[in-house]
C-alpha cells in the first residue's frame, strides 16, 4: 500500500524519458558518479520502450512530481531454472527520502516478480552506502559479501570481443 494518498507508482511511458533521465542524473550526483553520466533521454525511451525492450522502469509521483524511480530488467538463475528481476537502479530525490517513498518502489518492483513468477529479486549496492544498505537488509534483503562484481566497458569490451 502506498505510504499515503499523494503518491503515485506506475510504470514509466514515452513522455515521461527526460524526466527519468533527469533522476538518473539525480542519482549519479548522489553516488558522486555524474562524471559517469555519457548516456541521453532519446536512447533511454529507445531502450524502455523500443524493439528489443530492453528494461522497464517504474516512476513515483507525489502530488504531481516526479520524486523517484526504479529502472529494472530481466537476469536468469540457471540454479533455479526461473528469470530474476535485476533492479539496476532505485532513486527518491533526498527531500523525498524517509516518508515511505522508497520503500513503496521496491515493494511495487518485488510485487511485479511474483507476478511474473520470477525466482530472486537482486541488486547491487555501492560498499560507501551505509544508509542505503541498512534500508535493504530492513527490508529483508541480504548483502552478499561473498561476491564481486565483475565489469568490462568501453575499450576493454571492444578488446575482449576480438580475443580468441
């Protein structure tokens, strides 16, 4: 249930990818990462909503607002032999945090996996996000220790896809 009548989850249209785009920027200033920030608004409406679909996003409103959102996609246990919900990112802008907003996306995004009879929700938190950890584990996730991420991107992608 929503934490009050003001707010608004629904997943994300066409019109609403500058506004996404606008709380991804949000997002990476929070994590210190707006450096990282090379992508744009048209490419992320041509990704939620092209073919191939390639993730989904849901959007929080309050009174109106865009407050936050959380951008998610498909992964696969071959363990369980089910698709998972990988939740890339999960944002509410810092005027709107502690009021129930963050904790409605993530219910909505783990209601969404049971429906699609998905066997894990999962996602990646920066080791720093002290605050941000201790709201998962409050909501009954646990934090892996015992595994790393594992990353290629630009020139070292383009050099790994030609190694034989």
């Amino acid at each position: 249930m929503a934490p009050h009548s003001n707010l608004i989850l629904r997943f994300a249209e066409p019109a609403d990818s500058n506004v996404l785009f606008d709380l991804i920027k949000g997002l990476a200033e929070y994590e210190k990462l707006s450096h990282a920030v090379t992508g744009n608004a048209l490419d992320l409406q041509e990704h939620l909503f092209g073919s191939p679909k390639y993730v989904e996003a849901i959007l929080a409103e309050y009174a109106g607002q865009a407050v936050g959102f959380a951008l998610f996609f498909y992964n696969y246990s071959t363990f369980l032999t089910k698709p998972g919900i990988y939740l890339e990112d999960l944002f509410v802008l810092p005027e709107y945090r502690r009021q129930g907003i963050g904790k409605a996306i993530l219910s909505k995004v783990a209601q969404i996996a049971v429906e699609r009879n998905c066997g894990r929700l999962e996602w990646s938190v920066l080791d720093w996000n002290e605050s941000a950890q201790a709201f998962y584990r409050s909501m009954g996730a646990s934090i892996l220790d015992e595994w790393r991420i594992c990353r290629v991107t630009e020139d070292a992608l383009q050099q790994l896809a030609v190694k034989e």
